[in-house]
C-alpha cells in the first residue's frame, strides 16, 4: 500500500515585471541581454476603446508603427504620449505607463491561456476599477456560485490582462461540476465617472456544454509499483459525475513515495480522453520518474563543530546516498528533538539540483528558535 503523506501544493505566480518606464526612461537604459529586440503590444485599461480600435488609431497618428515595437525605444514613448493625446481628447488627464514582460517569460511556458509575453501599455491614474461582476447564462444554476468565486475582484483595478485568469476560474468551477467542454467569455461595460476614477462592470457569459460522466478511470503506479492497484485512492469512480480531481489522494501520495526513493523530478499526469458524442470521459493517470538523485554534498552553516559534527551523525544519509528529503527531514527532527547540543534550535533547509548529473547540493541553516520559524522552509530548485 502507498504510504499517505501530506499534500503538497504548487502554484506558479505569474507577474509582470516593469524594467520599463512611466513617462520616460534614462536614455542609457536597455533591455537584459538577449531580450528580443521587438516585442508585440497591447493594452490593459483603456475601457473606451477595444484593443483592436486603439491598435487603428495610434498606427493613423505614428507613421511606421507595426505590430511589433523595440522595448524601452523611442517608439515605446511616442506611444505613450498618443495614448495621453487621445485620451485627453476625451477630457481625461491621465498618466500611462508601459511595461515590459520579465526575461524569464520570453521562451517560457506559459499556463494554458494565458496571453504571449508583450509590452503592455496601461493608464497608471485615474484609477479604473471594477465594480461589479455579472454573471450570465445560468441554465444550469452555478452563476451563484461563480459570482461568488469572482467576487473578490470587485473594486480592483481592471485589467484586460488579468481576463485570463477570469475564464480560468470559471472553467475550473464548471469542470469540477463536471462541464468539461465549459466556455467563458469575459468583457466590460461602458466606463463610467466616479469621482477622480472610473468604474466598469465586468461581465462574464458562460456557456456550459454538457455534463461529463465518467466512463473509465485507471492509474498505473510506474516502474517502482507495477501492478499495483491504486484505486482504493480515487475519488470518483465509473458512473460519477467528471470532477476536478477524480483521483483523490492517489497523485500526491505517488510523489511522496517516489520523492522518498530518490525520484525529485517525478511527475504524476493526468490524461482524460472525451467522447464528445455521448458525454462521457475516460481517465487515465500514469507516473514519469525522471532521474534518480543522489545527494553530493551536506553545508551545515551556524553550528559550532561539535553541533555540526553531531548532525552528520544522525542525519542518515551520506553523499553518494540516494536523496531522500522526507527522510531528511524526519532525521533532522528527531535528532533537534532527542539532542541535547541542539536544544532550543530550528533549522532551514534547501537545496539545489544538477539535472544533467542527477546529484543535489543540501544546505542546512541553523537558528536558536526564538530567532525565526520553528517550521523549517523548504526550497527545491
């Protein structure tokens, strides 16, 4: 039987990085090296206009201007100060800025719908809020639900940047309910004076498809559990309305069993295959190891040498060991626990892992407990 083992949960934050300017940048600045010299643009804010009517405008008033402009460039502020024109044409005084996406997105993966790293030009003030979110289509009666879940971007800053992550969150609401082909368009109304800022609605229309059930679900436990049956884990079962997480505890509970053998790089994927024609999904989880690490080398840093040697002694494992880091842990615990030279200590600990080579570097920092967390942090890069 597996043994359980707390979840672990990832979430990758994505944000915007602004190397750019508000109104104009040092001329000595540049973009980091090997940044693209063009990069696409688009705009986050300018509720009067759609996206593609500002594009026709700003290419009427700036002769050469194409779909593509170099960052932080002398066409990056003239766009900027067209912006500032047309809008003051509508008697609005505003102050835009431009930003640039973060080098570490250029050539990145990016989460499934999420837009194309580009220069995004954005009203810094007034300031353009949402004020309600409305919610439409509720044939199958989730729009409660739905409103609630988006609630809290009401009197946030609008964003047609963040519309992405507005779909996401549906479609995730819809797919744990089963809705596997479930759509959502996000779009706002006409802005509207509030004081020194303005207000939008933001509106969201699902459309539903139909209701998922499952017709098989099946996992194969990898090259360490062959055979073995993994069911007893799942969630749901054939016949159950499709969810979001049809096999229960059974993908966490394999990254914790390889992790403790040495597998850091394991991956746990999910594959539903869907009959469209009678509303059905087929589940299917299989396990890549990746490569077995072995740990290199152990830096314990502010203990004195008795301390240091006596965590070595019980720490367990030993470079060229298979790396385990549950056990790891479990060891360092136990031994802060039961030894008197480490009385009243905490400890963080990180690593860092060569891929090619399949070692890992552990680094062990030690703190009296009344000088930060007794909860040791983790980080595995």
């Amino acid at each position: 039987m597996i043994l359980h083992a707390h979840r672990h949960f990832r979430s990758a934050l994505a944000g915007m990085i602004m190397f750019g300017v508000l109104s104009g940048w040092p001329q000595t600045a540049q973009p980091p090296q090997g940044y693209p010299a063009n990069l696409p643009y688009r705009f986050s804010n300018f509720v009067w206009w759609s996206d593609n009517d500002l594009r026709v405008q700003l290419k009427d008033r700036i002769p050469g201007l194409g779909d593509e402009i170099a960052p932080v460039s002398g066409t990056e502020s003239t766009v900027r100060d067209e912006l500032e024109t047309l809008l003051k044409e509508r008697h609005i005084v505003a102050k835009v800025q431009s930003e640039e996406p973060p080098a570490s997105s250029i050539g990145g993966d990016r989460a499934p719908g999420s837009p194309e790293p580009a220069i995004v030009f954005s009203i810094r003030t007034p300031q353009i809020l949402v004020d309600k979110v409305v919610v439409s289509g509720d044939a199958i009666g989730l729009a409660g639900s739905v409103s609630e879940s988006l609630k809290p971007r009401e009197g946030q800053a609008y964003s047609a940047e963040q519309d992405w992550l507005v779909r996401s969150t549906v479609q995730e609401q819809l797919h744990a309910n089963g809705y596997l082909e479930a759509e959502a368009a996000v779009a706002h109304d006409a802005p509207r004076s509030d004081g020194d800022r303005y207000l939008v609605n933001l509106l969201v229309s699902v459309t539903p498809g139909r209701q998922y059930r499952i017709s098989s679900i099946s996992a194969g436990g990898g090259p360490l559990l062959p055979g073995r049956d993994l069911s007893p884990s799942f969630a749901l079962k054939p016949g159950d309305v499709a969810g979001s997480n049809p096999f229960g505890s059974a993908p966490a509970e394999l990254r914790a069993y390889y992790g403790r053998y040495g597998y850091a790089d394991v991956e746990v994927r999910v594959s539903p295959q869907l009959d469209r024609t009678h509303a059905l999904v087929a589940y299917r989880l299989d396990v890549s190891p990746g490569p077995l690490y072995h740990l290199q080398s152990l830096t314990i840093n502010n203990l004195d040498a008795g301390q240091e040697s006596r965590v070595k002694a019980l720490l367990g494992p030993k470079a060229g060991d298979v790396f385990d880091l549950t056990a790891i842990l479990h060891s360092l615990h136990h031994a802060i626990a039961a030894e008197p030279l480490l009385s009243g200590y905490g400890f963080t600990i990180s690593t860092k892992k060569d891929k090619a080579t399949a070692l890992v570097d552990l680094y062990l920092d030690f703190f009296k407990a009344d000088q930060g967390s007794t909860v040791p942090p983790q980080q595995f890069e």
